[in-house]
C-alpha cells in the first residue's frame, strides 16, 4: 500500500521528515512577522500581485493579453511510498497556478536528499512520480536544482499563463458572494493516522485520490464573470485560508459546519485523536478573528485548521453564479464540491455554525 518497498529493503520515507506534506509549513504568525521586514520595496508596474495579501502566487504582466504566474512548493514526506510522495508533492505545487485561474506551461523540480540513506532509485522513484503528475497537467520538467540534505525534500517551481484581465486573487471577493470548496477535508487528520499505522487501506486511497487531483477547474473559472475570488486549501487550513480572503476584501465570512465535506472516515480518526500538531498551531495563530458556535465540538474545530496537502480550491462567487461554478466543478471531476458559506460587510473574521 505505502511500504515505499524497493529492492526487498522497506523504506519509510515519513521516518526521515519531523512534518509531513503542508503540515511542515511555519505558522502563519510567525511567518507574518518573517516577511513583515520584506514588505515595502519599491515593485514594477508590471507585477500584479505580489506578498501584500498573502496570494497563492506572484503574477507579472507581460503585455496586455498575458500575465506570467509564478509559484513555488516543497515538502517532506507525507507518505512512505516514493513515487506517491513525488505524485502529490507536484500536484499541490501546480494548484498555485490553478488557484490564479491560469494555466500552466513549465516546472522545475527542486530536490533535497538524504544521499547517504535513501537508494538512489528511492530518489528515481519520487522524481518519476513528480514527472508523471507534470504529464497529465500538459506541462514539462525544464530544469531543477538538487541537493544533499538532512531530510527528503521535493516539489516545484510552476510557471503558468492567465489573461490580465482574469487574475483571480484571493483579496477579490465582494459582499454577498457565496463560498464553495472544492474538496473535501481531513488530508492532515488521514496522515496522521498513516504515521501512527491506524490508516487501512481505503483510507490510504482516499488520501492519495485527493492530494493527486489535479486542480484543473481554476483555469475555468478565470474566464465566469461572477467568480471575484480564488484561493486553494493548504498548511494554514481552511479558517486560516478563509481569513486571508477576509483581510484582503475586508470581509465577514459565515460558515455552515454541515454544509463542509469532509473525506470518509475522517470523523472517526479525528474523534480517536488522529490531529497534526499543525493544526493547533493553525489555532492559535488565528487569534480573535475566528468565532465558533458553542456547539462546534473539538473534533470539528480540527478539521477547520487541518492542514490540507494539495487541498481545494475556494471559490468566492456571486449567488447567481454558484450552480455554474458548481457544474464547472461536476464535469471536472469534483463531486464532493459544495457551497459552505457567504461573504458580508464587516471586519475581517470568520464565524462558523453548526
């Protein structure tokens, strides 16, 4: 199932990597205050968006019909077997792009390994499985850099195009938008279960079927008029994603508890203690901004902070605009996609209820 078994020796990949996938991301509080030195700095015209609120990726104007996105992802391990580590860290890496409403056209792979512990066809292996992921996404592997490091890292720099005039920021959305996502949670609560050795092999399935679904309704959605904004679902979780678009619009957002999908068996492991550590971590840096309905259980509220791995997208639309969306979203593949909010004037919070 996930042995990362290679030549009759069993390799556990997640054994070398301290956090797995986008769990491993720094907090955002303390990434705030990383970056709060960086803001400032005289910028070209020509760069759309850049980290002032906190986007997906950076988007550079080349002439007036094409824009140049610009992203970069990598992690450690979330899984043991090599080629589904590879799968998934390209997968997350080429949403950034989606997620701006572009298209890809190019990647370069960024590699660390520890040489000295992993068989160099360990390392094959997850190369092949980011490789193959490029290949259903249309785009090549144009170059990379590698390392010698203490634990596996992987991922990719992506570059893709979009229209000028169909960005979509994560700081564009209006009051009155609906909000709906695109994939179900619990990608943290499932790998940590993997690690502790209480996840079967459905559950595995599940995990692997979401973190390797190509976000592919993004380049979509840039061209419907009533979708304001797009972001995708990683490390911070869905609150702490969902409050970036709240800070950028100076909205309110609203949530249903009921009306977000989450992935089978989820409940359960979460319930039995399956949490990232990232995911209170996610908490704590939300601060005030979150209010939650006294009957949202602990279980519930983390599932809110999972860190999703290669999450969904969230899509921010005028009301009149949901069922397009959502169809968009059907004929791509996305079954579980649901509308689980709304947008208002107010400050910039999210309350969740049941």
């Amino acid at each position: 199932m996930n042995s990362g078994k290679l030549s009759g020796n069993p390799i556990r990949l997640t054994s070398f990597s301290h956090g797995g996938g986008c769990g491993c991301k720094i907090a955002p509080g303390v990434l705030s205050e990383i970056l709060r030195s960086a803001r400032g700095w005289p910028v070209p015209k020509e760069l759309m968006v850049g980290i002032e609120t906190s986007d997906d990726a950076a988007v550079y104007r080349l002439n007036d019909q094409q824009a140049l996105i610009a992203t970069t992802d990598f992690f450690m391990p979330i899984v043991d077997d090599p080629y589904d580590f590879g799968r998934i860290a390209a997968t997350n890496a080429i949403s950034d792009v989606y997620a701006m409403g572009g298209t890809p056209i190019m990647a370069l792979a960024l590699v660390g390994m520890p040489i000295d512990k992993l068989p160099l066809e360990v390392i094959g292996k997850i190369l092949e499985g980011g490789e193959s992921v490029c290949a259903a996404a249309g785009i090549p592997i144009a170059g990379g850099h590698t390392i010698d490091s203490v634990e596996p890292i992987y991922g990719l720099v992506v570059m893709g195009l979009v229209h000028p005039d169909r960005v979509k920021t994560n700081a564009a959305a209006q009051p009155g938008d609906v909000l709906i996502l695109g994939k179900p949670l619990g990608v943290g609560v499932l790998s940590a279960a993997l690690k502790k050795g209480a996840l079967d092999a459905a559950g595995y399935e599940a995990m692997l079927a979401s973190t390797t679904k190509l976000n592919t309704p993004g380049k979509h959605l840039a061209n419907l008029d009533g979708v304001h904004a797009l972001t995708d679902i990683t490390g911070f979780g869905l609150l702490g994603h969902l409050l970036e678009v709240c800070r950028g619009a100076k909205l309110s957002a609203a949530l249903t508890m009921s009306q977000i999908p989450v992935l089978a068996e989820v409940e359960r492991l979460a319930t039995a203690g399956y949490i990232t550590g990232a995911s209170a971590r996610n908490w704590m840096a939300y601060g005030d901004d979150i209010v939650l309905d006294g009957s949202i259980s602990a279980m519930q509220r983390a599932l809110l902070t999972d860190p999703q791995t290669s999450g969904g997208l969230l899509v921010a639309c005028e009301p009149a605009a949901s069922g397009r969306v959502l169809e968009i979203f059907r004929a791509e593949g996305f079954g579980a996609a649901a509308v689980i909010g709304s947008l208002d004037s107010g400050p910039a919070r999210v309350s969740v209820g049941v």
